[in-house]
C-alpha cells in the first residue's frame, strides 16, 4: 500500500542542506513523509516502527558536523528497522560499506576490478612500514571519511616516515586507515557514476584544482564552460571551490562493472567514482558512495532533475 499519514515515507539524515530538493519534490507531489534528524534520535527495541519505508541518508562525514555520536549509531538502528521488516533503502549492508574505505577495497578486490594498490593500518606509526613496496606518491585517508576529510598525499618516504613518526597523522574516529598509491588523475579529473534502484542513472566528470580532495558534486559551482550552477542543495555559504563539472556517460563496461559493485554493496542509491590514471590509461575505481546527494544544478548538467525520479523511486517502492 502507498505512504499513508499513519505509515509515511521516513528521512533519516544528518547533513541540513542536501536533501531539500527531495523534501520540496515530496511536498509538491503530497507524498506523506517525515524527517528524522539522524544526530538526537531515539528507538523502542519492542516497538514496531510506523514507516511504510526509511531512506537512509546518513552521511559518513558527519563528524566533521558534530554529529559523529550517529555514525555508530545508525547501525543499530537500521538493524532494527530491517528485523520489523521495514522496508530499508540503503539498509545495514549498504552502510557498512559507505562507512568503511577498507571494505570497500575488499569489496572492490572481491570482484576482481582496478583500484589503487592498498594497505589498512589502525595505528599511524603503521603508514611508513605498510607503504613498503608502493609506488609514490602515497595517499592516507582516513577509514571513515567523506567530503576528503583527513586524506594526506606524501611525495617522498622521508616525508611519510616523518608523520608516521610525529603522531601528525589523523586516522579519523574509528583509528583505521588506508595506506595508498596515489593516482595522478586524467586531465585532473575524476568521473561519478550514479545509480538508482542499482541500475546507471547519470554519469558526471569533475575537473579538479589539484589541491583539494573534497569533491562533493552537490559544491561544484561551474560547468566547464564556466557557467555558473544553482547551489540549492547546498549551504548558501558553500566556499567557491574552484571544480568544474560535465555531463558524461561511462563506456558501457565500466557502468556495468558500477552495477555489479553496487549490486554487491547492496547500494540502491549511490555513486561510485573512478579515475584514469594517467601514466597508463586505466581507470581505478576509488570510492563507494551510499550517500549521494546528486550534481548541483542537475538539468543543466545531465540534463533532468534526478531529484524527482528519485521521488518516483521511494513512492513505488513504499508500495
């Protein structure tokens, strides 16, 4: 049956700005739906939840908000959401894997697909040693991240095993790292694919400063041809950040080997970004994103409003 008042649609999130296009599609459409703010929440372990479907939007940078207190919890809830047999979009297995760089190597590994030669530390005294036999420049990202939150590029083994030694380096909240060879990107560029219902829905390409690893699409402010985008899902403040975006479509190998990544992952609304290297012309795939909060300004960029078919999706799927 449909979202009722009684059984509504639920919005579990954190971030305040990136999802007002899909609360302004709801509310224009009249679909029932509440909001839940994922960092101050409460659940009754014997109490069946009143939701024909929950949409988690729990973004794993939320510490970089103060919310870091909801990134653990959100496990157990969504485990309790899914053993009432609420119907869960980007449930528990989905978010172990956004919430997790290391498995998301794993999983990458599993499937036999290109990425970055890796190493997982939960120490930083660990980084130098776990860099051995890597070619550099190195990269260390934290294990829980978002927005390139705590990711360092080293150059040289001097400088890594100087960090590795000072306690300069920043594992994040759960003290796990990746160790990786850094990928010196294509024309400074890295390449989004999206999915919705874990089948391609878009693909964007973002050409980078170099000198940032925050690539959120929703803050990209320029088209390539430098026309200013709509910022709507962001905070007015948003820093001008100076990447560039396009519309793209992948060959239709790498959008089929983003469906099985996602398929795996159990992601039904994602993305997951690759590069291609540019000393050798392959693409490594890098990131798995269960969060996404779609490219600003989307018509002008792909094309149509993901927004609305993403609504189309949460309505047939609370049926």
């Amino acid at each position: 049956m449909p979202a009722t008042q009684e059984r509504p649609i639920a919005l579990f999130h954190e971030h305040p700005d990136w999802f007002r296009p899909l609360f302004t599609e709801l509310e224009r459409r009249g679909t029932p739906f509440v909001r839940i703010p994922a960092a101050e929440h409460r659940y009754d372990p014997e109490a069946a939840p009143p939701y024909s479907l929950v949409f988690n939007r729990m973004s794993p940078s939320a510490y970089l908000r103060g919310a870091g207190n909801a990134i653990f919890y959100t496990q157990s809830w969504l485990d309790h959401l899914e053993r009432n047999g609420v119907r869960v979009v980007n449930g528990r297995g989905a978010y172990a894997v956004e919430t997790s760089k290391a498995v998301q190597i794993n999983l990458l590994r599993r499937l036999g697909l290109p990425h970055p030669r890796t190493r997982v530390i939960n120490h930083p005294s660990q980084a130098f040693a776990a860099a051995e036999g890597l070619r550099y420049p190195i990269a260390v990202k934290p294990n829980i991240g978002g927005s390139g939150a705590g990711v360092r590029r080293f150059d040289s083994p001097e400088t890594l095993r100087q960090a590795s030694e000072d306690g300069s380096l920043d594992l994040g909240i759960d003290s796990v790292g990746l160790v990786q060879e850094f990928v010196p990107a294509e024309e400074g560029r890295i390449t989004r694919v999206e999915v919705l219902g874990g089948k391609f829905l878009y693909g964007i390409r973002i050409y980078t400063p170099g000198d940032t690893f925050d690539l959120c699409p929703a803050d990209v402010c320029q088209r390539v041809d430098g026309a200013e985008l709509n910022r709507i899902a962001c905070a007015v403040d948003a820093p001008k950040n100076r990447l560039r975006v396009e519309g793209y479509t992948p060959p239709a190998e790498i959008i089929g080997q983003v469906e099985r990544i996602m398929a795996e992952a159990g992601i039904e609304v994602g993305g997951v970004e690759y590069f291609v290297d540019s000393r050798d012309g392959k693409h490594y795939f890098y990131d798995v994103n269960a969060l996404s909060n779609f490219v600003a300004d989307a018509p002008q960029v792909v094309g149509f409003d993901p927004f609305q078919r993403l609504a189309d999706y949460l309505e047939a799927e609370a049926r």
